[in-house]
C-alpha cells in the first residue's frame, strides 16, 4: 500500500471558514492553527469516549452493572433532586 503525505488536503464547508476565520482571528492564531487544535481536541475526545464504551461492556460482561434506578437515585441524591 503507498505512504500517505505528511499532509493531507481537506475540504471544509464554506460557511465553516468564515467561523474558523473568526475564531483564528480574536485567538491571534492562524486558520491552521485553530483547524488542528479542533482535530486534535475531537480525537482525544473520541479515543477517551471509545475506551469508556469499552470498559462499559466488558464490566457488563462480567456482570458488573447496577440497577438503573439505583443510579438515577444515586445522582438524585447527590444534586437533591426529589424522585
């Protein structure tokens, strides 16, 4: 399989632009910068998200799980919210 570039050319929506623009501008940054910073805060997001789902059902596997309503009281409880 041929390497990929070191940097891959992508298209973003037009009206996108204008907000990265934006955004580059009041951060006294460039457009490259705010673009990368986006792609890297959305996979680090994504891999911590992935690696939760994961443990998730491997605990359920296990049958490490309780009850829903036990939950839904446990966060009532905390916020004293009434059920």
């Amino acid at each position: 399989m041929p390497q990929r570039a070191p940097s891959e050319p992508i298209t973003i929506r037009t009206s996108k632009v204008a907000e990265i623009d934006a955004l580059a501008s009041a951060m006294d940054r460039s457009r490259n910068y705010v673009v990368n910073q986006a792609i890297e805060q959305y996979l680090e997001v994504n891999a911590w998200q992935m690696e939760r789902i994961a443990a998730g059902v491997d605990a359920a596997r296990d049958g490490k799980v309780l009850p829903a309503e036990e939950v839904f009281a446990g966060i009532a409880a905390k916020h004293g919210w009434t059920r």
